[in-house]
C-alpha cells in the first residue's frame, strides 16, 4: 500500500438501527437534521423522527406518495412537510398546531421560518409553479402572497435570518424578508442540464454567505449592504460572488467545514466489460475554495446500497451545524461522516505503521484519547522494530516506553534473549529506579562474557557492583581466565570486580601487574598505603613521578626511612625520590644528603651544583673528594670557596678550566686584593686573560697596576677597545660621585632647611611633663610663685637648677641625654621664667 497516501479528514458509518428497518421496506426520499433529531421522508410517503442513532422515536403518516422535503424550525418544536401528492402539513410536534393544505399540483418544497416558535414569526413558504409565503394573521388565519412565479418549478429553497434563497429552472433569488425586495438573481450556468435530474444544492453558510451547487459550478455569494449614496431605486442590500469553480462531478450536495467546503459528487463511469456510461460510487470531497479554483483536501468514494441504480437527484447532503456531522442520504441508505478524532488518527498511523508518529500523538493528546493507551503502542513499535530488525532502535526505545515496569523491562530482556540480541538492550537496561532482578543483568553479562571482553569490561565498569550477584561473575571471570591466564581485558575487569567487593589488596596486585593508571586513584580512594609498603618497586617502576608525588603526599603512612630502604636496591628510583623530598623541604632527608652526593654525581650532575648550594647537612670534605675523584671541576671550585680555600678555587678555574671570566666572576664574588693580585700574576704572560681582566677589572681594582706590569712590545688583542672602555668606566665613575655629591648636598640642604622649622615651632609644656633630671613634674604645683624650665630642641626638658653648670665660656647649653647617647647635641631653644 503507497506509503505516501494522505490520512483522510472523515470517518464514516451507517445509521442503522430502526433505519435499517424502514428501508428495507420503504426508499428514504429527504431528510432533516436537527440538533436534538433527525427526521426522514419516505417514498411512501411517511416520516420518521429519529434519534442520533437511528432509533426511530416518532412516525407520521403524511401521504401515501414521496414525501419531497421536511423543514424544521431552529427550536426542532414545528416541522413543514410537503408530498408529491400537493399535500402541505405544517405543525407542532409538542403542540396541537397545525395548517393542511392540498395543491392541485406536486409542491418540491416547504420552508418554515427559523423562529417559527415565536408568536410574530409565524410564516412558512412552499413551491411549486409558484413560491408561495404564507403568514397567519388575525384570527389565526393563514394568508398566502406570491413571492415568485412564470420561471418554472421551484426546484429549492433554504431561509436563513431575514433571508429566502430558492432555485428554480432559470436560477437562484434572494429575498429579503424585510424589505421584500429581491436582491438578486444568479443564473444557471449550464442549462443543458434538465433541473429535474441536476437539482440544484442551496446551503447558508452564515446569516450573509450563500452556497450554490449546480451541475458541476459551485459559487459562494456574499450578502452585503449597499451604501446609501448608491441606492436610488436599488435593494439596500446586494450580492457578490466571492468565490467561483468548477467541479470534476456533479453536484448531490453542499455543506460547510469552517473555511472548506464538503461536496456530494455524481459520478458516472465508462464501465470496461459493456463499454456504456454507468453509476458509479458517489464522492464526498473537502476542498478549499479559491478566488477562481478550488484545492482538493481530501476525497472519498462512498459505498451505499443500491448506487448503480442511483441518479443525482436520489442523494441529499444534509449536516448538523456545530458538531461536524454530515449525512449522506440515498434511497437505500444513510452513511454518517464525521470528523477524525485524534484515536481515529492513531488508528490510521497504526494501520500505515507509522508507530512513533502514532506514539507521539498519543502522549500529546494523552488526556482526551479514549481508544488507546500510550503502553499499547509503544509495545506494538517496540515488536514492529524487532520485526525489522532494527534492535538497537528497539531497545532505546523500550527506556521512553516501559519506564519503571520491572514486569514489562524484564519480558523485553527475554525477549531479546530468544531472538539473540540480549547485546542490543544491554546498554539500556535500568540501573537506578527501577532496578530489575539480577538475574537479569548476570544473563547479560554472561553473553558478553562468552563473546565480547570489552563489551563485558565496559558494562562492569559502568554498571553499579549491587545490580548482580559479584561472587558468581568473579567465579565466571576466573574460569575464563583460567583459558587465557594474560588476557589484560579479563585482568582488568576482575581488579574492578575486586574493588567492588571491597577486596582491595588483590585488585591493587593486579593493577600494578597490568601497570594500570588508576592504581594511584585506587590507593588514595581506599587508604592502600599499608598494602603497598612491599609494592615501592613496582609503584616506581608504573610511574615514578606519580609515585613520588604520592609518598612524599603521605609521609605519615610511609616514612621517609621506609622508602629509601626499599629503594636500596634500586639507586636510579632513590635519587629520583630523594631529589624530589631536598626539592620539596631542603632538612627533611637531611640525613640522606651524604648519600645523595653520590646518588648526583651518579644519575643527576646538573643538580648536583644546585644541591650543593642549596643544602646546609651536607658534609664538605666528603663532597670535595668525590667531586675531585670524579673531576668535576665546577662543583670542586665551590667547595674549596665555600671551605675557604679561594686561591686553590682560582688557581683550578685558571688552569682547568682556562676561563678568565668565570675567574674574574669568582674573584668579584670574594672580593679579596689577595686573589686579584693571584689572577694579575696569573694572566701577565697570556695576552687573552689580559684583555679578559682590562674589560672587567676597572670596577674592583686599579688598572694601572695591571698596566704598569705589562711587558713592553707584548702584543694584547683588542687593548685599543679595553684602554677606551676603561676610561669610560673612570669617567662614568667620576659623573656617578658628581651626580652623588650634587644629590646629597641638596638632599642635606633640605633637610637642614626642615629640621629648622621644626625647631622654630612651639612646644607644649604642661602639668604631664618632666624634669628629664629630678623626674618631678616640670611646672610647680603652685604657679604663682616663680620658676626657670629649659626645653631642648629634642623635646628634654629641665628645671634650670637641675642643669650642671657649665665649665665652658659658651653661653650655649647642651642636652645632657642626648650628648651622652651620642645623638648630637641638642641646644637649648627656649627657657621659661616667672
């Protein structure tokens, strides 16, 4: 079946029930739709009232000919019949109201007004040759007027508000109830059409919107008012037709579906076997009416009995405004359609096995589907992705689908199994609400097991260790291992399992065996530190970075001392550790350092250097002689330095290495005339080291000591640039004392100028000060008598007979704290008398 075919937009079904009944014996000839009702005419002239079921409620014996139309009010209380007989009945159905009238001809129509009910509103009209409007009156007499006649029969007519439409051989009027005017007139576009045959279908969409269907032209005309500058002798209201097309059939019926249109086409068919125009199914098509076209929505063949014996004028579309029900009326049958509800469009999408659409629309409308459940569909997708092999689908789907249903998770998992796909679910199975029985998770990983080692890995790594029974998977593991002892996946896997059964120790030797990454993870996790105190080697050996970094973090589960005797054996691993603890603390392994001397000087001499400067425990003796054994020069220069033995230091830099800089660089850092004299003598008969010292030595000693002791006629590279450079350092030196005196003497002039004016200032003597001498308070007790204070600049104050007198000529008096603490003297700048 073409996948690509559209869902339709009706459903349909038989009224059955006392309807099947009636036309078993009789034809249906029209019928009336109510909200509360339905009522139908016979060809043998009866009517029937009808629940929505098709139970009959009520039957009338109108005639005994066909019944041509039934009318009903918009209360459903008053209903208008006419036969072909010219008999007119107009009556209550809860009331004893009534009008009878026989025509000497048949009469097609009867319309009642649509609030007959309402005593002013008692109208109603018929047709036949004429259009007749009758009204009751005074008395309750029914008046007749001619609203129409001389065009032929009148073939339809609809009343709406204040609105008549009719249709007779000519065309389609309009009258105005108000104004009793007619307001237009809409020709018959094809009239070679016999109207008996091709009726023509009237419908109000609304108070102001008509409907036409003839033949096969449809038109929709607009009721609107006229303006009053354009009326005259013109209607106030007028027609225009809005839309306008043409149809593949002919037209049986007409009815609106909000902005579209349902149509009830004839159709006739060349049949293959007799080669003759025959009847074929009617049609019930939605389309969506355009300015000049028309866009089909949606179309449908429909199956009633009796349709090859059918004409056009044998159906009748009739509809229930506000429910979306339409009727399909023909002689043997009526067919209701309705709109699709959303368990029809599940059922569609089911039958095409579009699952997950289906799914999809049923938790979307979840509260207002009646037929279907959410778990039923699911299911039916999950077995319907089975069926096509699509397993991986199927099982991410069974998460959305079964949820927390333990029952429904583990029927699926079986389900699996029997079709050899327990590896598809695997990665889908709940592991945290709900949690399945375990049984089901080890029949998993027993599949993987016996085909997959790194499938089994992975899932034991991301599964929790309580979703199955560890004991009986680490038993399975170690039978397989016993097959492949040096299988890394396996070994990796049962270290996990190990881990999950807290039996840490055995997982810890296989991590270091595999020389795992996360054996320094799972030390820290679970405080291995006494398991791995025999394990120092291997730990190294993995990663000695990590493992150094890891002791050292926890030197109080393992000693320093522990350590190092474990590294015995393995030198190379011991200074990687003890160079890591100097690096870390330099007086931590201080009792190590010995050691380390050699350990340098073995696997590490670039730091050795660094480690000699830097640690205060090391032994120098020992260091100079192993530095010496080995010919390390530049480690043997420092330690003569550092014991004190420069000249040895300087003597070794000048013949081994032969390098004047660094000699100078060592004579500059001990800065000793006696070794700058050793490097003069030194250098005098080698031209390179001369020019080597003329370059550096101007800032430490004079040059014209080295100069004066150069022999004459020896020839010194470069000694033009040296002389030059030597002078610029004399004369840089002279502008640095310049610019040194010129900045202290205005430093000291400011200084002079401040001090000054703090002396110049007033000072605070009161009750809290003291003689600096007597310790008494400075001012008497009484102030009345008279007294002599002295205050020094310095702030000391006296009582002037507690000053020593003094033995010079000088009047000038000194402070006697401040001369004794030798801070300069301080004058005296003020002396109090009263």
């Amino acid at each position: 079946e073409d996948e690509s075919e559209e869902e339709p937009k009706l459903k349909y079904e038989r009224l059955s029930n006392g309807v099947t009944e009636i036309l078993q014996k009789d034809a249906a000839s029209c019928m009336t739709v109510h909200e509360k009702f339905l009522a139908l005419g016979t060809h043998y002239g009866k009517v029937y009232l009808l629940d929505v079921q098709g139970n009959i409620t009520q039957k009338f014996d109108v005639s005994p000919v066909k019944i041509n139309q039934i009318s009903l009010d918009e209360s459903g209380e008053h209903m208008g019949v006419c036969s072909e007989d010219g008999k007119v009945q107009v009556f209550g159905l809860y009331s004893a109201e009534e009008f009878h009238e026989t025509f000497d001809c048949p009469i097609k129509i009867v319309a009642v007004h649509p609030h007959f009910v309402r005593s002013h509103f008692k109208q109603f009209v018929t047709g036949g040759k004429k259009l007749l409007l009758y009204e009751r009156g005074w008395m309750n007499r029914w008046k007749p007027s001619v609203l129409h006649e001389g065009e032929g029969n009148i073939r339809n007519v609809k009343w709406r508000g204040h609105l008549i439409a009719w249709a007779n051989n000519m065309g389609v009027k309009i009258l105005d109830m108000i104004s009793k005017q007619r307001i237009t007139n809409v020709p018959r576009d094809d009239i070679s059409l016999r109207p008996d045959m091709y009726p023509c279908s009237l419908c109000w969409k609304d108070n102001l919107t008509l409907i036409i269907g003839w033949g096969n032209s449809v038109k929709i005309c607009s009721v609107k008012e006229r303006h009053a500058s354009e009326m005259r002798d013109l209607p106030n209201r007028y027609v225009e037709i809005v839309f306008q097309f043409d149809t593949e059939f002919f037209i049986s019926g007409l009815a609106p579906l909000c902005d579209q249109l349902v149509i009830l086409s004839y159709v006739k068919e060349i049949s293959e076997k007799m080669e003759v125009e025959c009847c074929a199914r009617p049609r019930l098509d939605i389309v969506q009416p355009l300015p000049e076209s028309c866009e089909e929505i949606s179309s449908d063949a429909l199956t009633v009995r009796g349709f090859q014996e059918n004409e056009c004028r044998d159906y009748h579309l009739e509809y229930s405004e506000g429910e979306s029900l339409f009727y399909i009326i023909s002689p043997r049958d009526v067919v209701v359609a309705k709109e699709r509800d959303q368990d029809d469009h599940i059922d569609w999408l089911l039958e095409k096995k579009k699952y997950e659409e289906a799914l999809m629309a049923a938790e979307i409308s979840q509260k207002t589907i009646k037929k279907h459940k959410i778990l039923d569909i699911g299911l039916a997708y999950i077995n319907h992705l089975v069926e096509k092999g699509e397993y991986d689908l199927a099982a991410r789907k069974c998460q959305k689908i079964l949820g927390k249903n333990t029952e429904l998770w583990e029927f699926e998992v079986y389900k699996f199994k029997e079709i050899g796909q327990l590896k598809a679910i695997s990665r889908y199975l709940p592991r945290r609400d709900p949690v399945l029985k375990p049984l089901i998770y080890e029949m998993v990983l027993h599949e993987f097991l016996e085909s997959d080692y790194e499938g089994f890995a992975t899932l034991i790594k991301e599964w929790p260790g309580d979703l199955y029974n560890n004991t009986i998977i680490v038993q399975a593991v170690m039978d397989h291992l016993k097959k492949d002892p040096q299988n890394r996946t396996l070994l990796r896997t049962l270290a996990e399992l190990y881990t999950y059964d807290q039996r840490y120790g055995k997982a810890l030797e296989i991590y270091l065996t595999l020389r795992h990454k996360d054996v320094f993870q799972l030390i820290h996790k679970h405080n291995l530190f006494s398991s791995i105190r025999d394990k120092i080697v291997l730990l190294m050996d993995f990663d000695s970075e990590k493992a150094v970094d890891m002791l050292l973090d926890n030197e109080d589960k393992i000693s320093i001392d522990r350590v190092v005797e474990e590294l015995e054996n393995r030198p190379e691993l011991q200074h990687v550790y003890l160079h890591k603890l100097f690096k870390r603390d330099h007086h931590k392994g201080q009792r190590y350092h010995e050691k380390q001397i050699n350990l340098y000087a073995e696997y590490d001499r670039p730091n050795l250097l660094p480690f000699l400067r830097d640690s205060t425990h090391c032994p120098l003796e020992k260091a100079l002689e192993i530095c010496q054994q080995r010919n390390f020069v530049e480690e043997t220069v420092y330690l003569l330095s550092r014991m004190g033995n420069s000249r040895s230091a300087l003597k070794m830099i000048m013949e081994e290495l032969q390098d004047v800089d660094k000699a100078i660089e060592f004579a500059k850092e001990q800065d000793d005339g006696e070794l700058w004299e050793d490097l003069i003598l030194y250098s005098i008969d080698k031209p390179p080291f001369i020019t080597g010292l003329l370059n550096n030595i101007g800032t430490h000693v004079d040059p014209i000591l080295l100069i004066h002791r150069i022999k004459e006629g020896m020839e010194i590279p470069n000694l033009r640039d040296s002389l030059v450079k030597i002078l610029q350092d004399y004369n840089l030196q002279i502008l640095l004392r310049e610019g040194c005196k010129k900045i202290l003497v205005a430093d000291s002039l400011s200084l002079l100028k401040k001090m000054h004016r703090t002396q110049m200032k007033g000072v605070l003597v009161d009750e809290e000060n003291i003689c600096e001498s007597c310790l008494s308070p400075i001012l008497p007790s009484d102030v009345s008598k008279s007294f002599n204070v002295v205050v020094f600049h310095c702030r000391h104050m006296f009582h002037k007979e507690c000053l020593p007198v003094s033995n010079t000529v000088s009047p000038v008096q000194f402070c006697n704290i401040c001369s004794a603490k030798h801070r300069g003297p301080g004058s005296a700048i003020l002396e109090m008398k009263k």
